[in-house]
C-alpha cells in the first residue's frame, strides 16, 4: 500500500468514526493520516463528515501537532 492509500483509507475511517460518534477512534485515524503526509488541513475543518469533532479537545490537539498555529499573528515574529 502506497502512502496515498494509507492517507485514504485512514482519512476515510477518521470520517466513519466520527459519524459514528467514536471522537478517540476518528482522532487516532486522523493521526495516521497526517503522519502518512496528508496536509490539507483546510479540508479536515470543513468536511462536514468531521464537522461533529470541531472543538473536541483531542481533535483540537491533533490539528495543533500537525497543523501548526492557524491565523496571522503579527507578532508571532518576535517570539522566543
């Protein structure tokens, strides 16, 4: 299996357990599937198959390992 079919597969598993309202088990899979190199992270937030994770702390957690800060801070610059 390529690593475009891993990101697949767990992509479309992270939506399945979500659906499902299994929020650890739809976090895990999106775990694999960044560590598989998926960085579209602009299309994790607005899937509305994952819409039901938006604001539930481990979700939150993994988009923070891989996404990074989100917004222009201007004075993110300057810090340490």
């Amino acid at each position: 299996m390529d690593e475009f079919e891993v990101q697949a597969a767990h992509y479309n598993m992270a939506c399945a357990h979500a659906q499902l309202g299994n929020a650890s088990q739809a976090c895990a899979s999106l775990r694999v599937t960044f560590e598989a190199g998926f960085d579209n992270y602009a299309t994790v937030r607005s899937d509305p198959d994952l819409a039901v994770l938006v604001g539930n702390p481990d979700f939150e957690a993994v988009m923070k390992d891989f996404e990074g800060p989100t917004g222009f801070n201007p004075f993110g610059l300057f810090q340490k």
